[in-house]
C-alpha cells in the first residue's frame, strides 16, 4: 500500500459503508463514526502509528480457516461483511475525504487499487502487524508488514466499540 496518509488504514466494505459525516466534522466525531460503522461490520480501522510516520506498508492477504497467531508486533481481531465478493484497504486521506464531501467515495482512486477479492460471506478478520513503524523494527518476519488473515464464520460478532490501537 503505497503510502499517502497512512496513519490510519481501514479494511471497507465499500458498497455498505456509509463514508459521509459532514463537511465541517470534528476528529472525535470521525473516530464515533468509524466505530459506530465497525459494529456494523462494514469497516475496520486501525491506528498505525503514535508518531504520525506515513509508510508503504506491505500487505499479505490470506483467507483461513483458523486463526494464526503468530509472534508479531501486535494483532486484532474484528468481523467484517463481504457483500459484493470485494472489500478495499483505504488509507486515511481517502477516509477524509469521503467524511467531508458527499460526492467523495470509499474507495478513492488511490485506493481502488487496493482491492481484496474474497467471496461474500461474514468473516473473522485477523489482522496482525509484524512492523513497528514508530520504532522502525520487524518483529515475528519482515518478510511482510501486515498479514490479514480472514476465516469465513456464520455469524458476525460487533465486538469492536473503537479503532484499534486508538491513542486519542
């Protein structure tokens, strides 16, 4: 994921996430919003740096049948609604701007080329960070930054009330 603004990055489903808050919105607001969606199941959004370090992050996707766990960084887990056999990684500048303009989509231009093709379904989604960019070390492999694992599951569980790793 090549980095534009990358201190946040979402996992979307863009046909049900509802992008627009309002034109003058307020980051506490946004942060509701995003919660507020993630117990929908149609967004997660992570925190990926207290510094503000923007990365190109590289992103491994697997679809599983059982949770990894591997020595990492640090890992979340959340569920996630496919229904369009698709969901997309946004970086927050696409975020932005589809909170403040109506006629801004997730996902943006940039970002449409982060296309995840996956059946449609309700998935566990594992997402664990290998890279610590605020300390500029690998932990567990560096042979990717991010590994996404998702496992298929019959009933989604809204058990995310926040952005993971939120430090605001």
């Amino acid at each position: 994921m090549e980095f534009d603004d990358t201190n946040f990055i979402g996992i979307t489903n863009a046909e049900q996430y509802k992008s627009f808050v309002d034109e003058d919105w307020e980051f506490e607001i946004l942060l509701q919003h995003f919660a507020f969606e993630m117990k929908k199941g149609h967004i997660l959004v992570f925190q990926m740096t207290e510094e503000g370090i923007e990365h190109s992050w590289k992103v491994d996707v697997k679809v599983g049948t059982k949770e990894i766990s591997p020595k990492c960084f640090r890992r979340a887990v959340g569920y996630i609604r496919v229904t369009d056999d698709q969901l997309f990684l946004v970086d927050y500048g696409c975020l932005t701007m589809a909170a403040q303009f109506e006629d801004e989509k997730v996902p943006d231009k940039n970002c449409s080329n982060y296309r995840i093709k996956i059946d449609s379904g309700i998935y566990k989604v594992e997402f664990i960070q290998f890279y610590n960019v605020d300390e500029d070390e690998y932990i567990g492999t560096n042979n990717t930054d991010i590994l996404l694992n998702f496992i298929k599951v019959p009933n989604f569980e809204p058990i995310v009330d926040s952005v993971f790793w939120c430090t605001y």
